[in-house]
C-alpha cells in the first residue's frame, strides 16, 4: 500500500532477519569524532542494562563503564579506519578481545594510525586508567558481558555495511519498518537505541524542506537513548512529529 498506493519508498529493517532486512553500520555513519564516542557510551550503557534484566543482578558499576568507554572508543577509531568489511563494530570488539596491550599499542602507534588524535586521545585515557593488568582484566569483561550484542552473526550481517541514509529521508518520500520480536527487545536494545540516535541525528541536521513523522510503537523496548527528553521537547522546530507508543505511567516515567 505504501509503495504502490502513497508511491513512497519502502524500506524495512529487521537486524534479526539479514536475509529480509536492509543494511544499516553504525560505525560507517558516524560523521564526527563526538558520534563515535557517543556511539561507544550509548553501546556500553544498554549493554548494561541488558545484562542486569537477563541476569536479574545488579548492573555494571559506572566506573568500570566509564574506564571500558575510551578503549572501546579507541578500537573504533581504529575500525573506522579500514576498508570494508573491517570497518565494524565486531571487528573493533574482537581486536580489543583477542589482542594483549603491547599488540595494540604497536597497532595504534604505527604509521598509518599515529596522527589519528582521536584514536590517541582516546587510547592515552584509558593507559591512565589501566594501571595494572588486573584492571585491564576487568575493564575487558566489562566489555565482553555488555557487548554480547555483536557476537550475534544476524547483527554483524546487517552492520557490516549501510544500504540506505536517514540523510536521504528528507529528499524523497520514504517510510521505513523497524521490526523484531518483541521478546527480542531487551536483547536488541544496545543495537537499537544506537540505530534510534543516529536517526534523530540525521534528521535534525538535514534540511526541513520534507517533515519526518516518527512512530516508535513500544518506545520503552527501545532502551535508553541519550538525551531523548530534550530531543521530543526540540524537534518540532526541525519539522518532526514524534508519537510514543507505552503501556503504563510507569514506562513514562522511565
């Protein structure tokens, strides 16, 4: 109906069926140095989330996030680096999990990567923080147990390359289904509250000429996305309508 009634472009996205599903990478459509870092805390904080709902326990304490961000951030740097299909999020988690220190080090030190200021800045934080390999021990079990998300190979296929924009949606009439199990949601949420932020990325920093109407049925199963409260209080202005699907106060609340 949408396609041959409305004559809208149709595009669906279902990252836990590759075969029926577009291709979207996180890392590929990061613009700037600050969306890669954001991208890293966005990850790491519903990773966690994730991982206290599955496992019913407490959540990662925020100071073993905090020291695990700047090396995830750093390996994404890196990752962004390569020629596809390195230039993914899996490929900057399996460097940081199968590599010693001293590897990446000489990775990120040699001369390709050694005037990479973002990958550097990033990478000298966490050497402040590591101190011991004990510490260093930890911070990757951090990662491991919140980035469960790209050990999936459905995810890793539908990231490893991006076959539409969300830069695209203002110059031609486009609808687009986000659709999973809904008992999948937690487990997505890292993925999708990632995917959720860049779109309102895009959308505000393309021009107004078309409006952008947002219907996020469920809007809790979407995990937290970073400053969301501002975002639906400012969009108006960029000539988006944004509707919130939830079941209780208490959801509203959260």
């Amino acid at each position: 109906y949408q396609q041959k009634v409305c004559g809208r472009k149709v595009i669906r996205f279902a990252p836990l069926d590759p075969v029926n599903s577009e291709r979207f990478n996180l890392l590929e459509n990061c613009k700037t140095a600050q969306e890669v870092v954001e991208l890293a805390s966005c990850l790491l904080m519903n990773g966690s989330l994730y991982f206290r709902i599955q496992t019913g326990g407490k959540a990662d304490d925020a100071n073993w996030l905090n020291m695990a961000k700047p090396l995830l951030a750093a390996a994404m740097f890196f990752a962004k680096e390569q020629d596809a299909p390195y230039n993914t999020i899996e490929y900057a988690i399996e460097l940081l999990l199968n590599c010693e220190f001293k590897v990446l080090e000489n990775l990120f030190n040699s001369d390709k990567y050694i005037n990479n200021r973002n990958l550097h800045r990033q990478w000298s934080i966490f050497k402040m923080v590591r101190k011991a390999e004990q510490t260093e021990a930890s911070i990757k079990i951090t990662l491991a147990a919140n980035m469960q998300i790209f050990m999936d190979s459905n995810i890793n296929i539908v990231d490893q390359k991006s076959t539409f924009s969300f830069d695209d949606f203002r110059n031609e009439e486009t609808i687009i289904y986000i659709t999973y199990p809904s008992h999948k949601a937690a487990y997505l949420s890292p993925y999708m509250a990632s995917i959720t932020s860049k779109m309102f990325e895009a959308f505000l920093e393309s021009s107004y000429d078309m409006p952008i109407h947002i219907f996020a049925d469920e809007m809790a199963n979407l995990g937290l996305i970073p400053n969301i409260s501002n975002l639906v209080s400012t969009i108006r202005s960029a000539k988006i309508s944004f509707t919130a699907g939830l079941q209780s106060m208490t959801q509203l609340n959260q």
